[in-house]
C-alpha cells in the first residue's frame, strides 16, 4: 500500500513538473518573441527580469522533481565539483555569476548531495535582487574546507526557504550563514 502511494506521488509530481515546464515554455517563447520586435516600445530591462523568474520557476521545479525521484545513491554525500554546480545553477536560474578564485585551487571538490545543493543554493540565489546582472562569487580553500561568498540584495529578509537552505547545508556537514546581505558557505573539501 505504501508503496502505491509513492508510485502515485511520484507520478503526480511528474505531471506537475510537466506542466510547469510547458508554462515557462510559452512564457519564455513569447518573450523572445517580444525582444525581437524592433517596433515596439518594451522596457528591455522588465522583459529581462520576467525572463529570469520564469527561469528560477523551472529550475526549482526540476530540482523538486529530482528530490522526489531520487537515483539509488541520491542520498550518500558523493564527491561533488562546487564550480560544475555553480555553472548549472547559473544557466537554470539566468543570471550571470562572476567568480573569483585562483585557478590553482581548484578544482574546488567537496562531499554533498549533488541535487540538494543545487536546490539550496536557488533557494538562496534567488533572493538576488533582479535590479542587476550579476552575482559576484568568491570561492577560496582552507585547509579542509572550501568558501564560498556572495551578495544577495541586502534589504532581503530571511525567509523558510533561506532557513530550509541552512538545515540542508549543515546535514551535508557544511554551514551557511547570512549576514547584511553577504552569504557565506562552508563545505567540506575533499582531494581530487
């Protein structure tokens, strides 16, 4: 019987991952659609913003997806590329990060939950203020852990997801912390 209910949960959450990917689909097409005519008088910068919340509307509903139907070793912390990570995020989410770090520390290799970092990290990333671009990133080694540093809009208040991001960091052995718009995060590293 419980076994059933997963199997339904699973297939429902597929059905609403699917229909929000359609959603943004439309969405997103229309809007390019939009950018392209040379005619009409459209605030480039608003167009840009919808466009990056209808990706961050995506990207959590795949990573939600991927939390609810887990591959067989989902749940192990596996050696994981903090950059590699950090790249997916930026492409699902649409904003631009600019890093920082010295090239002969990386690679930048930590033990985690590959799908669930992701996931907190969005959860924190998209508190970033839509006003610009950019994120700057920070990433540096010490000894066995490795740092990571970024702004978020500094007005931001702290909400369950950010909260939610904390718990799930600190039961992958990390910490993160938040303080007048800087985040900070501390992950385990590990050698290549």
């Amino acid at each position: 019987m419980e076994n059933d209910v997963k199997i339904k949960l699973q297939r429902d959450i597929r059905a609403l991952i699917h229909d929000i990917r359609g959603a943004v689909s439309v969405i997103s097409s229309s809007i390019e659609l939009l950018q392209m005519e040379e005619d009409m008088q459209i605030d480039q910068k608003f167009l840009e913003m919808i466009q990056r919340q209808t990706q961050k509307i995506l990207s959590v509903s795949v990573l939600f997806g991927e939390n609810y139907s887990p591959s067989e070793n989902s749940g192990e912390l596996i050696k994981t590329d903090l950059l590699g990570i950090l790249s997916d995020i930026q492409e699902m989410i649409g904003i631009e990060l600019d890093f920082n770090y010295i090239s002969a520390q990386s690679p930048f290799l930590l033990k985690s939950q590959p799908f669930l970092l992701k996931l907190a990290l969005v959860a924190v990333l998209s508190s970033h203020s839509t006003s610009s671009d950019n994120i700057f990133v920070q990433i540096s080694t010490e000894e066995k852990e490795i740092s990571v540093t970024f702004t978020i809009d500094e007005n931001t208040e702290l909400q369950p997801r950010h909260k939610w991001a904390a718990e799930t960091i600190t039961n992958m052995g990390g910490r993160i912390y938040f303080e007048n718009g800087t985040v900070n995060l501390k992950m385990t590293r590990v050698d290549a």
